[in-house]
C-alpha cells in the first residue's frame, strides 16, 4: 500500500522525534549515572578523610554540668581554670509566699591531673512572707562560703566507668531554709558514678551523698545537729553538637543527729535539665526539679517543712 505524502512526511517527522528522545533519556541515563558515581565518590572521600581525621577514641564530652543538680563524675584537665557562677532558687512552702535564692560564685584550679580545689563563696536573698513557723524576710547579704576538693579515682575514658569523690566543707552565717542568723558549719561528701550508655550520645549518672552540719542559733544559744542523706540519678542526651537535655530523679532524707538519728522528713524531686555550649570553654546549663512526693515526721503528701514545693538551677561556667 502506497502512502501519500502528508503520511510520509508525518511518519518522518514521528521517527525523528523518537530518535531525539531516546539520545535525550541516553544522555540523562549518562548523566544521572555521572552525577551518582561522583557524588558516591566524594562521600567515600569524605568519610575517608573524617576517619583519618578523627581516631577512634572515648568520648570528649564533659560530664559535670550535664546532669543538672546531679553530678557528672569529670572534672577537667591539669592546669584547667574555670569561673562559675551557679544560682539555685528555692520555691514555695505549704503557704504563703516564699523564695530563697542562693547564688554561688566559684574559682576552681586543677593542680595535677585527677585532682582539682574551689573556693566557693555564697550570696543570698529570701523573700519569705506568711509561711508557717517561718518569720517573714525581707533580706540579702552573705550566707557563706566553702571549700571544694575533688580527686577522680576512675576516669571512665579510659576505664569501664568514671568515678569520683567530692569533699566540700563550709561556714555558713544565714540559714539557707529560713533566712535566720546563725552560725553554721558542716560538710558534704559525695561519690559520682558516670558512665556512657552510647559513645558520645547518651550518659548516665549517679549520685550518692552525706550532708552533716552542726548550728548555733542567737536566741537558743546551744549547738544543734542535723543530717542528710541522698541518692540521684539522671540520663542526659545530645541533640545538637553543643546541646543536651536530659532528667534526673533525686531522693533526700533528713535526721535528727549527725549519726542519722532520728528520721525528720523526706522528699523526692524529679525534672528536667539541659546543658549548652555557646562558645569554647563556654557553657550554660540548668534543671528544675519539682517534689512529686515526701513526708515530713509531722505527716502529710509531701515535706514542705525542710524542703520546698520547686528547686531551679541556672549555671554559667567559663575556662580562663
């Protein structure tokens, strides 16, 4: 059958069409194949050069101030220095309007590896108003000082764990619970267990510490003795490259007696925390704790007697 020559030159032109089209979809299978090959090529490369660059090693991340009002278990490299300031608010009681801000200023130097001194001083404020058996306060001024001494027995970079002693003795003019004056003086003992759950990602801590001090108040006149003891734990875990979040959970036990005499109340506290590098050698951090249950020997859901309804902590923190 002859075609006429609208036909011919109509499958003409349908044959060059489809000619083009398959040297394109050719020419973008090469390409495409191209672009895969290079960019397969510079991802090898590039992990090539992460590898050669970083070694494998443990982790480089500073456990301390990660956990908020619990502890982390490193202390830093000899020859460290490092200003703090860390401020802690104390709020609410059974009634009334009460806030105890304490805010602690500190100088901490590393001698020696594993090794590292403070020397802490103490500001406070109470705003405390119709709290009952506590008197309203309007005051601020100088609660105290202290001294801390850390030694690092297991650095957990290069053991199955890190652990660390802290033995922190202090002079206090101000009652931290009430805003009195009196003089004080007393010592926390703390031992820091820190372990990596996931290389560099997620940590995990624990706390376990005694709390002694022995008081003179003004108008009674005679020393009174009192204990603590504590147990926290928390998980923390990075998000970005310089940020953590993170929850802890801290159980406190008070007594009656430097002995642990007699039981005067108890309190558990559980919140959230969260730590951020914003520059080298720069880092702000904090946590706020919540007492979701306790009892005070007087009775009742929770202590609101030795202990307060909300713990905030802000901290700042820079190498020099």
């Amino acid at each position: 059958m002859k075609l006429t020559n609208v036909e011919s030159m109509w499958l003409g032109l349908t044959k060059a069409i489809m000619q083009r089209n398959s040297s394109v979809a050719i020419v973008r299978r090469s390409r495409s194949a191209l672009i895969c090959r290079l960019v397969t090529r510079l991802a090898f490369a590039a992990l090539v050069a992460v590898n050669a660059r970083v070694p494998a090693r443990a982790s480089d991340v500073d456990s301390e101030h990660i956990f908020g009002f619990t502890e982390g278990a490193d202390i830093g490299r000899a020859g460290e220095r490092e200003a703090e300031s860390e401020n802690i608010g104390h709020l609410g009681k059974s009634a009334g309007s009460y806030a105890a801000l304490l805010q602690t200023d500190s100088v901490k130097i590393l001698p020696i590896d594993n090794f590292r001194v403070s020397a802490n001083v103490v500001l406070a404020h109470f705003g405390i108003s119709g709290v009952p058996d506590l008197a309203d306060h309007q005051l601020t001024g100088l609660q105290g000082a202290s001294f801390e001494a850390r030694y690092m027995l297991i650095n957990r970079r290069s053991g199955p764990f890190g652990l660390t002693a802290i033995f922190e003795p202090r002079w206090s003019q101000i009652d931290a619970n009430s805003g009195e004056h009196l003089t004080a003086y007393g010592a926390l003992l703390t031992l820091v267990v820190d372990k990596e759950l996931i290389d560099d990602r997620l940590l995990a801590t624990l706390n376990v510490l005694y709390d002694g001090q022995t008081t003179r108040f003004p108008a009674v006149d005679n020393w009174i003795h009192d204990s603590k003891i504590g147990v926290s734990a928390a998980l923390s875990t990075r998000i970005t490259s310089a940020a953590f979040v993170g929850g802890e959970l801290r159980y406190l036990r008070v007594f009656d007696g430097l002995g642990l005499d007699t039981y005067s109340g108890q309190a558990l506290f559980a919140g959230p925390t969260f730590y951020v590098q914003i520059a080298q050698g720069m880092a702000l951090s904090g946590a706020w704790n919540t007492q979701v249950t306790g009892r005070s020997s007087g009775g009742g859901p929770l202590d609101l007697v030795h202990f307060e309804r909300h713990q905030v902590k802000l901290r700042f923190n820079s190498n020099f």
